[in-house]
C-alpha cells in the first residue's frame, strides 16, 4: 500500500527563532525599604524585573529576593492564602500576595509595595505583630467551660454552627485591623481581628465565657471605637463580614442575648 504524502501547501511553516509570542512582560516594582541599620527614614526604590502577569506578587518579590537583592525582608509561609503572614499593602490596598495576581494590579504602571500601616516596620515589609497578637490573646479565643469533662463530644446542630461560620474563617493575616482609621490613630484599640475572634467564641452555643469576653470588649479601647467604616471588611481576604460581625458584638452588649 502506498503512503499518503502531504503537499508542501498543506505543511504549516516552522515558526521563526525569536518570534514566538512571550508571556513575560517588563513590570516595575516600588517597593518601601527601610532598614534601622542603615537609616532613621525608609525610601521607595524600584525594580524592574521580568515576569508572567498570570504570576503573584509573591512569585514576584522572590524574584526580586533571589536573583536583584537578597537583602529585601518581607514574611511568607504557605504561598496558597492560608497562614496570613504575607500581608502587605500593595497599590495602597491590603492584600496577600499570595494571592494578588500581576495582572490584576496594572502592571503597565509602577505596583506599589509597602508594610501594613498601624505597627511598628521592623525591616523592610515586615512589622512588629506582638500588638496584634497580645489583642488576640486578651479576647479569649478558646473554648471555655464549666464542670467535669464530658465522656463524649459536645454536640452542635447546623444551624447553631452556621451561627459563627463566617468568623471561623480569620487567618490572622491583621489585614483588617491594619485597615482600620481608628487603629492607626490609637494602637491601644483591640482592632478588627481581635473582635472578629471573639465574636467567634461568644456566639458558639458550647461555649460559656461569653459573658467574661463582652466585658473585655465593654472597655474603652473595645467594639465602642469602631466607627463602622468598613475598611475592615473591604480588606479581609477571606471574605468575612467583619463589620457584620462588630455590630452583633455590640448588640450582644446592649442586649445580653447571644
């Protein structure tokens, strides 16, 4: 049998060294820099690297880090949204950036990187989170109960678990707190995160120290400095409604029903 044989009309041309479409584009990164070694002041200083748009500013700053300057500082655990430690102000709005791609920020223009405002910058993009983790810690944020230890575990409807789903999500990333006008004029203010997590426990039906959490939160740096803004819920990457979640604090205050 003969072998069919194509003509050379129908064989597509080899495309051209050199003139394959590249999905990298040339982006430029101002990034704030500070180090207390070398300055009181901290200054913007920009790079241009080479990268995919379809990339996250993560991708980008390792780029940065591993291959222009080994001395940019900045926190990361998970890259995938989870642990909250690469929070940072990037074109001048709170997001991870493990999870902000190039091309949504307009890479065509300079992408602004800077450390979340309200703590103190150590180094670099990263700050001092013992404030915000101390505000943590005050709330509470675990299960608190009276008598013997059950033989069995405390049991829970769905509908008395979707009561505080939404504030299970926090990942202590401080975006919201961050976020919040009235915790970058007074850091003393327990700030978004802390209530959400309170919020959390004070609305769990297993729980009993709802009462000992509302009186934390009754003080004068708690929920009543909260000027609904809803910066903190713009800034959640998680999608959580903290604001939402503020309000019902302040009602549980008022009301004494939770």
């Amino acid at each position: 049998m003969a072998t069919p044989t194509l003509e050379k009309a129908d064989m597509a041309p080899e495309p051209e060294a050199g003139f394959a479409d590249s999905p990298y584009i040339t982006a430029t990164f101002r990034i704030r820099r500070f180090n207390p070694e070398v300055s009181d002041e901290a200054q913007w200083q920009d790079f241009q690297i080479e990268i995919d748009p379809k990339e996250r500013v993560l991708d980008a700053l390792h780029k940065i880090k591993w291959e222009t300057d080994g001395t940019l500082t900045f926190r990361r655990s998970c890259a995938h949204g989870i642990c909250g430690s690469d929070a940072m102000r990037i074109n001048g709005k709170n997001r991870l950036a493990c999870k902000t791609l190039i091309k949504d920020l307009n890479p065509e223009k300079p992408i602004t990187i800077e450390a979340i405002k309200g703590l103190t910058v150590l180094k670099d993009l990263v700050v001092d989170m013992d404030p915000f983790f101390q505000a943590y810690r005050d709330v509470m944020p675990f299960l608190i109960t009276k008598g013997n230890e059950p033989t069995r575990e405390r049991l829970q409807s769905p509908e008395d678990r979707e009561r505080f789903d939404d504030t299970t999500k926090c990942i202590l990333c401080a975006a919201c707190t961050s976020s919040c006008p009235v915790f970058w004029n007074d850091g003393q203010y327990f700030g978004p995160a802390a209530i959400v997590n309170a919020h959390r426990f004070i609305f769990d039906s297993r729980d009993e120290g709802g009462e000992q959490r509302l009186e934390i939160l009754n003080d004068r740096d708690g929920v009543w400095r909260c000027r609904t803004t809803f910066n903190c819920t713009d800034a959640c990457p998680r999608g959580i409604e903290v604001t939402k979640a503020i309000q019902e604090v302040k009602r549980a205050l008022i009301t004494r029903r939770f």
